[in-house]
C-alpha cells in the first residue's frame, strides 16, 4: 500500500512536468509550423518574382516584334483596299487602324488570363494542410 501511495505522489509530481513538457513541445511545433510558412511564402514569392522578370522580358521581344508584324499587317490590309477609289494614304490608315484594332483586342484577352492566373494569390497548401493534420493530432491527444 505504501508502494502505491509513491507511485501516486511520483505520478502527481509528475503531472505539472508533463504538462509543462507538452506545453513546450506545442510551442516548439507551432514554431516549426511558422517556419515552415514562412519558407513556403518566401518560396511562392520568389516564383512569381523569376515568373514576372521572365514575363517582362518576353514582354520586350513581343513588343519589338509586334511593332514589325504590325507594320507589315497594316501595309498586307491596306493592299486589300486597292481597288477602292481613296488615296494611297488613307489606304494605309485603314490598313493600321484594322491592324490595330485586331492586336487590342488579342493583347486585350492575354491581360485578362494572366491576370486571372496572377489573381488566385500565394495560399501555402502544404503549411495549412500540415497545421490541419496537427489540429486533429491535437484534438486527438487532448
């Protein structure tokens, strides 16, 4: 009986220590979890950061060649309008003008895609899944 009572009191000593043990073991995971977080968002920004720099630069070649094939296109259209009694330059005009019309509204629909794709945001999947699984873990233990 006496045996009994010195494994309750260990067990009662015990208890505060445990507790204490747990609360730091939380602790240490929650840092972890932020750790975690942080490098997942440094990770996604980054991305997007090598994606717009790549997308810029792609941007200057599209504009240099634009500016060509624009130039061309409008000078092919105004060729469709030779049988039409105007003169050479207002043949041109409405050669640019198409042409330009067309690439608006093409440069037009490209914005509003990648402006969608940029639009979802940086979620961290892996950090919210992983702090759900310690949520259950949690709920489980408690």
């Amino acid at each position: 009986m006496a045996e009994r009572q010195t494994t309750a009191a260990l067990e009662q000593q015990d208890l505060p220590t445990l507790l204490e043990r747990l609360a730091s073991d939380i602790t240490t995971l929650f840092d972890t979890k932020l750790t975690l977080l942080k490098i997942e968002i440094k990770e996604d920004v980054n991305a997007y950061i090598r994606a717009s720099i790549a997308i810029v630069a792609g941007a200057i070649v599209v504009a240099v060649g634009f500016a060509l094939v624009n130039v061309a296109l409008a000078f092919a259209i105004s060729t469709l309008f030779a049988d039409l009694d105007i003169s050479q330059p207002a043949r041109y005009a409405l050669g640019f003008v198409i042409a330009g019309v067309l690439y608006l509204t093409i440069g037009s629909i490209v914005i509003v895609i990648m402006k969608n794709r940029l639009g979802r945001g940086i979620v961290p999947e892996k950090t919210i899944d992983e702090l759900g699984r310690d949520k259950e873990w949690i709920q489980k233990e408690l």
